[in-house]
C-alpha cells in the first residue's frame, strides 16, 4: 500500500536527502534548483511511502489548467511533473523495483483523480542522466496506455577519449586557425561576460530571449557553483580582450549538458564554436565521472519541427541520438 503526501517546506532536507541517493536524479531536483523560480509554477510536488512507512519516491510536479472549450471558456485541472525543469517523473531509490514502481502510478492516478485532476503530463528523464538503469516507468506508462505528447531529439556524443580524438582530427584545421588568430578559451568565465552574447543572439537569431535571466543564473550558479559552469573563448578587439563565443555547462555526473550556447558574428565567422567543444569533449573525456555530453534538443513545437541545421552541427562533433519524451495521460 503506498501513501502520498504533498511536499512542504519543512521536507526540504527530507526531500534534497532521498534526491542525493536517487538512482536516476540530478541536481535539478534539489529544491534550491526547484524553488528559485516558485513564483511562476504552483508547486505541487509529492513523496511516497510504503508499508512500511518508508520514503520510497519523489515526483517534481506542479499544478495548472488547460483549456477545454474555447466558446465556453471551460478549464480543466492538470498535473505536470514538472513544468519548469527540462524533464520530470518519478524519482526512485536504488532499491524500487518494477512491481513497486505499478504501484506508484496506481497510488498516483488515484490521488490526482480524488484531487480533482484531469490529465497528467509526465516527462521521463532522459537515460543519460540515470545513475543506475531507471526505465521502469517507461513500462508503467504503456500499462496505463499513456500517449506521448512531445519527443524531442537530442544529440549526446559518447565521451569515448579515442572517437574524442578522431573528431578532433576532422576538426583540426579550425582548430589551428582559431588558436592562431589569437583566441583563447577561459574555463569559469563570468556569467555576466557571456550573457550579453546570449541574448544578442537569441534575440537576432530566434526572436527570443533566454529562459533564464542574467540574476536568476548567477543565482543558481552561487547554490550549485561545481555544477554550473561558464566557458567562453575571448579574442582581442581594440586592445583588449572581447568574448566571442561561449556556453553554459551543468555538470551532473554521468553526464555533462549544454545549457545555453551562442556567439557573436565574429565568432561564426571564424568557426570558434568549433574550437571551444573540441576543447570541452577533450577536457572531459579525461574525466572519469562522465560517460555522456549532451548537446541538448534541436526542435520546435513539441518536436513536430526539426533544425536540420543545427543537429547537423551536433552531429559533427559526434552526437547521436537521446530523445526527451513527454507522456499524456487522461485521468
């Protein structure tokens, strides 16, 4: 029998314990990640216990509304898990097992059905960053006939020191040129250096801003600062040094992912981009905590639309295919 409570202040350390020894959590689920941006999610996040009264899983989640009638302007109430993180779903000791886990989504759908919900939106996290092999919701979903709703493809290059050195060797003129014409990468940059880059970017490129603000970053950098790490490679302008390419890494072991990338037209121009990730693949292929580096998503619209352009250029430097799903379910 599994008992759902809903998450309160006071378990924070209760909850960031069970996150540090989770087979497939990272860093994100610490409710100092979580929390910093409460004012636009209204949290609803839950813990599970057995039998035995013991803590046996996490569900990051939040609640909302959806649409359900335009002409009437009818709502319906949905549980999302979790609309602010890039991917969600239950988190599960080393210990759950596949019966445990059927079990935790019955004890699920029936506490979302007595709270009123309609339909669940559950994100799996994506296997790259599991610590042990965490897959059983993927069977507990299909049992539930929950329908995708979103899959999205990213490209994650196996940090594999030997193919590292064959794309570096394809890579190699760019390589030279760049270091030649004066360009040097600095590893834990400042954020505020990069963050003008980003958004000029994004706002010429996309017609968009970042997810984050410059504060929020350099916030969550300050809580998670051997997590959160700037690169930037900078080049003389006017007798002084001036960033021109850079990227925003989260370390979360086995798996090191790409937050935010850009560059300046200079730094397009000359290539520079390429430079920095060879320079990045090859740093951390020499360390033994990572196993993965993950480029992240190249969609739109939920994944019906993909930059054939910009996955290419992931796949250049070795990205193969991880895809991020998002499961429906109706209540």
């Amino acid at each position: 029998m599994i008992r759902i409570r809903r998450y309160a202040s006071a378990d924070k350390e209760l909850w960031n314990d069970f996150v540090s020894a989770s087979k497939n959590a990272t860093f994100l689920f610490f409710r100092e990640y979580m929390d910093y941006h409460a004012d636009r999610f209204r949290d609803h996040s839950l813990l599970f216990y057995d039998e035995k009264e013991r803590l046996v899983a996490l569900l990051p989640g939040n609640e909302a509304t959806e649409s359900v009638s335009e002409k009437t302007g009818a709502e319906q109430r949905v549980y999302y898990s979790h609309q602010g993180l890039t991917y969600g779903g239950f988190l599960l000791s080393l210990h759950s097992r596949m019966t445990e886990v059927m079990q935790l989504f019955a004890a699920l759908l029936d506490y979302l059905r007595g709270e009123g919900f309609a339909v669940l939106y559950y994100k799996r996290i994506p296997t790259i960053y599991h610590r042990y092999p965490a897959q059983e919701d993927g069977y507990a979903l299909w049992r539930c006939e929950a329908q995708m709703c979103s899959c999205l493809i990213s490209s994650t290059v196996l940090l594999c020191e030997e193919r590292i050195r064959a794309t570096a060797s394809n890579n190699f003129y760019y390589c030279r040129k760049v270091k030649n014409s004066g360009y040097s990468l600095c590893c834990d940059a400042p954020l505020s250096d990069f963050w003008h880059v980003l958004i000029e970017n994004l706002r010429t490129v996309h017609h968009v801003l970042p997810v984050h603000t410059l504060e929020e970053m350099q916030l969550l950098q300050s809580r998670f600062p051997e997590n959160i790490r700037c690169f930037l490679v900078y080049g003389e302008s006017g007798g002084a040094a001036q960033p021109v390419a850079g990227t925003v890494i989260y370390e979360m072991p086995p798996a090191v992912h790409v937050q935010y990338i850009a560059a300046t037209p200079r730094g397009k121009e000359d290539n520079v981009h390429k430079f920095l990730f060879l320079s990045l693949l090859e740093r951390y292929a020499q360390d033994s905590r990572f196993q993965y580096f993950d480029f992240g998503t190249s969609n739109e619209d939920g994944g019906h639309v993909l930059n054939e352009g910009l996955v290419a250029n992931k796949e250049g430097f070795g990205g193969r295919g991880v895809v991020y799903e998002t499961y429906r379910l109706t209540i």
